[in-house]
C-alpha cells in the first residue's frame, strides 16, 4: 500500500539510517558519516541527524557533530539526552579537546629503540668557568676536620642508638592482625612520648621496605638503559642538572665504569614488588579488560558518584593542583597506542551507548623499544618519558630542545609575556612550558607561579654575582627552585594530606632531621654547621647519598598517585558581587585556559583555588565527566575504567597481593575493608563470591582497594595501603638523587640558594610571585594547602597548626591577628 511521503521517510534515507547504526556499533563512523551525509536533513523525525551528529562526534568532526544535533534538537525530541552531548561537544570545541597531543610530535621522535638506547643527552652548555675554590687557611681547615669528624662521630652513635630503637619497637609488631598500628601504638602513654615512639614504628616500616622492595627492572650485570660507557660527566654536569636527568648518579661500579642513565628520562620504571628478578608478581593479565572484572563495570558501580560529591574540609584546590604539577614531574608513560586497542564491550544500559558505540576503545601501553634477548621471560617493562628525578622537569623538559624552546635566553630566566604569563605555543595553542598533557586551569596557574618563582631566584642570584652570565643563572635558579618544590611537598603539602602529627614530624625529618627538626626553632636550617652524618638524626636532605641499588621511580609508585578523586566538578571562581561563577572542569582545560587567565586575571583564579575544597579520595566520588571524556585520540573515555585497565596491563598487582608484597595482612574481607553496608554490596555484586561464599576480594584491584579502604590512620586523606608505597619512596626520591644529598651544599647552590629554599614556603611562593593575595584568606594561614579562611581558623579546617611549635601557645586565633 503506497505511503505518504511527507508521514514517512523516504526509503534510501532509513536504509543508510539503520547501515549508518551497524556501522557506528562495527567501530567506523567515518563510514557511518559519509553514509549519512547530504540526506540526514531529509529524514523529518530527525533519527538520522542525530546520528550523523555521533557518528562525526566519534571521527573526531567535533563541530560538524555540534551542528548535525543542533539540527536535530530542532525537531521532534527524538533523543532525551542531545542537550548534553551538545555542551559535551561545544566544551571539546572550545578546548580543543580532542585534538592531537601536544607533545605527540616529540614523543613520536624520542620513543624508538635508536634514540633511547642512545646514551645521555644531558643538552649542550657551555662551560662557564667554575671558580676554583679559595685554599682555606690552616685554621679554617683545621675547623672544617674537626667538624666533619663531629658530623660523623655523632652520625655513627646516632645511626647505632637509632637502629637498635627502631628494631626494639618493630619487635613487637606493626600490625594488628590486619591494620599497622603505628598510629595506636602507645595509646596508654603520656601524649608527648607517643610521637617518638610512633616514629620508630614508621622507621622500622620504612627500612623493611627498602631492605625488600626496591626491584630493578634491568639484568644484572646491565647498565641502565643498556648504556656502557668509560667516559666521565661533562664537567658542568658535575655542578648543574642535565636537561634528560643523566649523569645524577657518579658513583663507578667496581670495574670503574659509571652508569650515567640512572634516573634519566627513557629509562625503565623499577618495581616495588616482585622476586629478586621482578618476575611472577608483576605479570600483566592475559585480559585487563575484563579480568577479572570489566573495567567499565568497576568504574559505573564504584568510582561513579552515586550522590553528592564528598569534600575534604582540610584541604583547597591548589592541593588538587599541586599533585598533578607533582606527577608531571616524577612519572609519565607517553602517549598511548591508538593504532592498538582493547575493544570492551558495554552493558546494554551502558550511557555511553548514547554515542552509538556498543564497545569502550582502551588503547595500549607502547611495548618498551629497550627490550633485549639478555632480558629472557621478565615481565613486561615500561618507559618513563620524563627524568626520573626531582627537578622541575614539567616546568624545565626533560630534553634540551624542549629546556632551550622555554628559556628566555637572557638573565637565566624562563620565557613569560609582559603580563606574566606562559607564552603561548601557536603550534598547540596551550602555555609553553616543560610538560603541558592534561592541561588545565588550576595546573597552569601552578606552572605560572612557578615560573615567576624562578625568575626571581635569577634576579636574587643576578644581584649578587653581577658577573654570572646566562647560563649559570638559569641552572642555579632552576637548582633552587626544584629544591623549593621538593621541600614545599615533603614539609607542607603531605602534612596537609595527612594531617597527623607523627606523620608531620616524620616528614619534617626526612627533611631536616630529627634534631633539626624537634630543636631547630621556627625557622630551621637544611645544613648545619656540623653536619649529622645520619638521616634520621641529621636529616635526608644536605647528608650522604643512598647507598641502596640503583635509583629510579616505580610502576607501583605511578599506580597509588591515581587521584582524579581530587578534582571538582566544576572551578568555583569568585565574584566581586555575588556567588561563585561555576565554571564546569570540562571547560577549564585545553586552549581554553590562555582565555580564562586573561579574562578572569591570574589573581582570582589564585583566590577561587585557595577557598574552594577538592574531593574526597573515597570510593564513588571521582568526578562524573571524567567517566565520559574526550580526549586526545579517543572521543570517548572513560578515565576511571582505563586507570583500572593501565594498572592490569602494566602488572600492578591487586589489592591483597600488593599488601601482602609490601609485608601487610591481606583484608580477608569486604567488610574489614570498609564498613559501609552499601560499599560492602557493591563491591560483592561486582567481584562476587566464591563457591564457599566468601569473598573474591583477592580479585580486587589496586585502585578500587584503596579508596574503599576506610581504616585510616587518624588525619589521613587516604589509606595505609597506598601510605606504604608512598614510605617507601617519599624517602628514597630524597635519598637517591645527588643534588639533595651529597652536592646540596653552597659550592653547588650558593650560600643565598640554600638561604632561599630555607625561608620558601608555598604561602611565601605565593605573596612574593602574586602579592594581591595578601589580601585574601591567605595572608591569615599557615599552610597554603589549607582553605584560606579569614578570622578565627576552625582546628577541623586547620589541622596543622596544632602542630607548628611557634603557633602552640594560640595555635587557633588568625594569622593576622597575631600581627
């Protein structure tokens, strides 16, 4: 019976409809595409635009797909949720979001066997002329005999009285069956005695893990990066840091060769768990997608909020954003393999299905280039794209074409515009800067400060060594300006996560040292005059390099920094007149950030990060987009499932396996995991029960494990699990690398930098580079990390500074009102 043809669509025009669907769930929307376009317009009931629409969105047309559901939204209502995929896909238009990696291009040139396997490339500089130090005269000599022979004198009594203390109170356990009970032991005693002896117990926790878990990733008898060589150091590498981290480590081996690759960008990540070779522990799952558990499941049921976002009262945004400029420093993987993809299959009630995808695309990890038969059947190995070290390498690069593209070439300083600013790369059109993937608001204002900070360590240098040329500027002030960052994260911003006080008096010692830190005064000095040969008593910091295996950051240690948790669903920028203007995180991030800056100005951006609160590093509460993302290479993604899947797939192994590799009970239950009825049966109905019925939580993975861990050491803003991994290298960061060790002393950086990195502190950082906020909350706190409250501080948003000795007398009154 013939048909109106006005009532029905033409029949070419639902025949490509419903070829364009198969195509679409078949993984071709180019296909799909070119299918519907030209007569989508034809289809009335608006079907067939909306699927041009997905199928552009998934070829990555982002603005053809913004105008096909625009089309389509102007007829009948046909899909409920076209509102969101178009601000989905206006968001991506503004930012730039799905365009290609900023830093593919280079990635692309360094990751091949020719070039890693290359040796150093520490940068050409030319040599400056290091003075020859002044002989000192006898007296002076003499002195420096007598006080290097204290130094030591009293670092061997201390490391003997020390060792024997710490083994004391590890004899009588760490655990109590499950949990450590570092943070309950000596409950019964007077509250002054109970910090020593809580830091014993963490001591002991710390040198067992160094004693078992530092497991390096190449053969024995193998140089890092498989890189011989008899030949010394440039001479300047002897003073200053190399562009890619080589030549850190000058210690020769007992054939008199050095090892100049250690820690250098290119090189392998160690492990922290696993045999003596790294071996079974640390295998990869035949099937990371979904064994055991799909991935995109795990993230639905237990990384989605399922209400309200939780807060953290004690913390701001800029401790969100300080971990991420953190990470960028320590650890990257590169770009994916997008050529390579693990296609997961989706729930039929999947809301990703609204793209017309019927899989979740995860691609791979690149193979390490680096591999070689003398390797044999060891698992798996993966590179780090950037150095190893901690030096400032997200702000510097971690290559000389990148260190030399963000110099200004005069006065040692960094490249900034007039106003301030990062300049802008017209390649990308994101900041230039050493590190620019994940790129968003509160990260660019971090690397923004940080680059004025460095400026002025220059202008302090140049105004005390007129003579000093570019180039010994620019590698001292980039010496200190690490060395403040390092320091601003070991005595601030991890007391702040962790706001209990043995953990602060532990971190204050890493640092300075158990007597610096407990008698050193309100303003303790790094190096002392007689320096402690003992890292417990005399501190990691300015003391003797480790002398533990070669040094590099783990897989493991990647893994426990997964903390997108900490983001907001939206950047919360203050207004002169009325509330915050909510601006959603999705519109906060690519090359939307140069217009924000300019528009809003640097200085309330700085504002709005110090009073909003991050979230909550606890299960269900990362941040709904970015379970349905795009980003560079792939429309859609799902953050959550592929930090699930990268952790499968890189050999990081499970929750209970991890514990027990560390030297921890394994949680026998869900419920001694958390005791959260409803956390408990999510993560039952997702991991299931075995024929016994008892729960498969051995099968749980590393990441859902610790966020659903609620024993936590009391302050703490996540478990002890990932506080194990985070003992372990918190020290051996500090202790491997040569320049906060053995070369942290005035020859390398001056007299006036150690004075500088002494007196730094993120709130000092931050009035000297932005002064404006002087006149905010911040000029009435202590630690920058803590909400910028004005007025009397409430102790349960200010923890810390019940711990500050110079506050202990009127620890809660203002900042401001003290005068």
């Amino acid at each position: 019976m013939p048909t109106d043809s006005a009532s029905q669509p033409n029949l070419a025009v639902t025949d490509r409809r419903d070829a364009a669907r198969r195509m679409l769930a078949a993984g071709d929307p180019v296909r799909a595409a070119e299918l519907l376009d030209g007569v989508a317009d034809a289809d009335p009931t608006g079907e067939c635009l909306v699927l041009l629409g997905d199928a552009c969105f998934l070829a990555g047309r982002y603005d053809r797909a913004g105008h096909a559901w625009q089309a389509a939204l102007a007829l009948a209502p046909v899909d409920p949720t076209l509102a969101d995929k178009l601000e989905r896909v206006a968001a991506v238009v503004a930012t730039d979001a799905g365009g290609i990696d900023p830093q593919m291009r280079i990635f692309a040139e360094r990751f091949t066997a020719d070039y890693v396997l290359g040796g150093p490339h520490p940068g050409e500089v030319g040599h400056p002329g290091f003075p020859v130090p002044h002989d000192p005269d006898l007296i002076d000599r003499l002195i420096a005999k007598v006080e290097a022979g204290a130094g030591a004198a009293l670092g061997a009594v201390g490391r003997a009285v020390f060792s024997r203390l710490v083994h004391h109170a590890g004899a009588h356990g760490v655990d109590d069956g499950v949990w450590t009970n570092w943070d309950s032991t000596a409950a019964d005693l007077p509250a002054a005695l109970r910090p020593p002896l809580q830091i014993l117990k963490l001591a002991y926790m710390r040198e067992s893990l160094f004693a078992n878990n530092l497991i390096r990733p190449y053969p024995d008898g193998s140089k890092t990066g498989f890189w011989d060589t008899a030949d010394g150091p440039p001479t300047w590498a002897r003073h200053w840091r190399t562009a890619d981290g080589s030549w850190n480590d000058l210690r020769k081996d007992a054939d008199g060769r050095y090892d100049p690759m250690v820690g250098a960008a290119w090189t392998r990540f160690f492990r922290n768990v696993g045999d003596d070779r790294g071996l079974e522990a640390t295998r990869p799952r035949p099937r990371p997608a979904t064994d055991p558990v799909s991935v995109r499941e795990l993230s639905r049921a237990l990384l989605a909020p399922t209400g309200p976002r939780q807060e953290v009262p004690f913390l701001n945004l800029w401790a969100a954003a300080w971990i991420q400029f953190m990470v960028h420093d320590w650890v990257s993987h590169g770009t994916p393999d997008h050529d390579h993809v693990d296609r997961l299959p989706l729930a039929a009630d999947d809301p990703l299905r609204r793209y017309g995808v019927t899989t979740l695309d995860l691609p791979t990890s690149r193979p390490d280039p680096t591999r070689r038969d003398v390797d044999g059947d060891r698992p798996p190995t993966t590179l780090n794209e950037v150095t190893h070290w901690w030096d400032g390498s997200q702000l510097y690069g971690s290559d000389p074409e990148t260190q030399r593209a963000v110099r200004r070439g005069t006065d040692g300083k960094l490249r900034l515009t007039d106003d301030g600013l990062l300049p802008i790369d017209p390649a990308t059109g994101l900041e230039q800067t050493g590190f620019v993937r994940n790129w968003w608001l509160g990260l660019a204002t971090m690397h923004t400060v940080f680059a004025r900070e460095h400026n002025a360590i220059c202008d302090h240098l140049r105004d005390r060594h007129d003579d000093w040329d570019d180039e010994r500027l620019f590698q001292t002030a980039r010496l200190i300006n690490a060395a403040v960052m390092a320091k601003i994260h070991t005595v601030e911003w991890t007391p702040a996560i962790l706001a209990n006080r043995t953990l602060h008096d532990a971190m204050h010692a890493n640092w300075y040292g158990l007597l610096t830190s407990w008698f050193g005064g309100e303003h303790p000095h790094t190096v002392e005059p007689i320096a402690i040969a003992s890292h417990e008593l005399g501190g990691i910091v300015g003391g003797p390099q480790g002398t533990f295996a070669r040094y590099g950051l783990s897989e493991e240690f990647t893994a426990v920094y997964r903390l997108h948790s900490l983001l907001p669903d939206a950047f919360q920028l203050l207004q002169v007149d009325g509330p915050p203007l909510a601006i959603p995180l999705l519109r906060t991030r690519g090359t939307a950030v140069a217009g924000l800056l300019r528009t809003h100005g640097l200085d309330a951006i700085a504002a709005s990060m110090g009073v909003q609160h991050p979230g909550a590093l606890v299960n269900n509460n990362v941040p709904a987009v970015l379970l349905d993302l795009t980003i560079p290479g792939r429309p859609v993604m799902d953050l959550g499932a592929l930090d699930l899947y990268r952790d499968r797939e890189r050999g990081v192994p499970p929750y209970n396996q991890l514990r027990a590799e560390l030297g921890l009970p394994r949680v026998p239950s869900f419920a001694a995991l958390t005791p959260d009825e409803a956390t408990v049966a999510r993560l039952r109905a997702t991991y299931g029960v075995d024929a016994d019925g008892r729960d498969r939580i051995d099968d749980m993975d590393l990441l859902i494990g610790t966020l659903c861990e609620a024993h936590r050491p009391y302050g703490f803003g996540f478990g002890e699990t990932l506080f194990q991994v985070f003992i372990l290298n918190a020290s051996w960061r500090l202790l491997g690398d040569r320049f906060y060790t053995s070369d942290y002393r005035p020859e390398i950086y001056t007299p006036e930098g150690l004075a500088w990195v002494d007196a730094a502190t993120m709130k000092s950082v931050l009035l000297r580079n932005l002064p404006m906020l002087e006149a905010t909350g911040l000029g009435n706190v202590r630690n920058a990390f803590e909400p910028w409250d004005e007025g009397t501080l409430d102790p349960a948003r200010h923890p810390t500074r019940a711990f500050d000795k110079a506050l202990a007398d009127d620890p809660w009154s203002g900042e401001r009102a003290r005068g």
